[in-house]
C-alpha cells in the first residue's frame, strides 16, 4: 500500500475546498471573530452583558451561514446547540469567560482581563464557526445537529481560534 494513499480526513478537506461556499463562509467568520473581539473593547460595566453581546455576535454569524448553505434560520435550534456545544466542549475556557465578565467591575480587573476574555471570545466564535462550515457543507441543519462528536471538533478548532485570535488581538492593540 502506499502512503500517498488519501485519507478520509483528506477526502473531506478536498470536498471542503471544492465547494466555493465554503470560501465565502470562512470569510464570514473571520469578519465575525475580529467584529466579536473588538466588541470587548467596549467596557460594558453590567456583568455578564458583555457575554450576551458576544453570543449575539455568534448568533448573527450562524445566521449569515446558514444563509451562504441555504440552511433555514430556526432560533430555538440554534440557541440549544450553541449553548451546549460551547459549554460543554471547553468548559474550562466557559468559566474564564464569565469569570472575566464579572472581573470589569473593578477597574484594575477590566485593563487585566481585556486580552484574555478577547482572546477567548475570538477563539469560541472562530470554533463555532468551523464547526458550523462542516455540519452546513455536508448538508447537516440545525436540528440534525448532534453535539455528540462535533465537541471534540470545537475542541480542535478553539486551539486554532486561539492562534487566530492572538494576531487579530495584535491587530486590535
């Protein structure tokens, strides 16, 4: 046999590459990872609120793919799977969000915690993001979407929205 041999993942990343509504997606979400993390710029000083900004962010950026992939818009379905898809893939990275949140209200913790929760918020909507592209291009809609297998996507891709988010963070500085 020959180690040239394309692999399922490299079958699936040539079927990616080949549907030009992918390209116009991922596009979609880098404009929603940088508009998301400059929002944190914004001091909002009501804990939590700013988390409630950046999921509408989310929530816009599922809305604008589900229209690239012709999928319908179904709120309720939507709110569901990004709740737990986010929760329970990185609950680690979840805790330093809210914890961040509740930090802006004292001065000095706002100024520490700006880089941080940008970061995570960047690295999140990056992950949903692709998470989405992939469930959306294999024809998948949001109530045929199974958390199961699609956390430890949303695991791999938050590590690369984390190296994304650390250039756009450097951009925003």
């Amino acid at each position: 046999m020959s180690s040239l041999a394309p692999t399922a993942t490299d079958h699936c990343a040539m079927v990616l590459a080949a549907d030009p509504r992918v390209a116009v997606a991922r596009r979609i979400v880098n404009a929603y990872v940088v508009g998301n993390m400059a929002g944190t710029v914004i001091q909002i000083p009501v804990p939590l609120l700013d988390l409630a900004v950046s999921a509408g962010f989310q929530l816009a950026m599922l809305h604008a793919l589900a229209d690239t992939f012709g999928v319908p818009f179904e709120k309720t379905w939507v709110v569901a799977s990004l709740g737990s898809l986010i929760s329970s893939a990185v609950p680690s990275a979840a805790a330093h969000l809210v914890a961040g949140s509740l930090m802006r209200v004292i001065p000095v913790g706002a100024v520490i915690n700006f880089g941080v929760q940008a970061g995570l918020i960047g690295a999140s909507t990056y992950a949903l993001g692709q998470v989405f592209i992939q469930h959306f291009s294999r024809g998948g809609t949001f109530r045929d979407f199974a958390q199961r297998g699609a956390d430890a996507h949303y695991a791999r891709h938050f590590a690369d929205g984390e190296r994304v988010a650390a250039t756009v963070r450097v951009g925003l500085a």
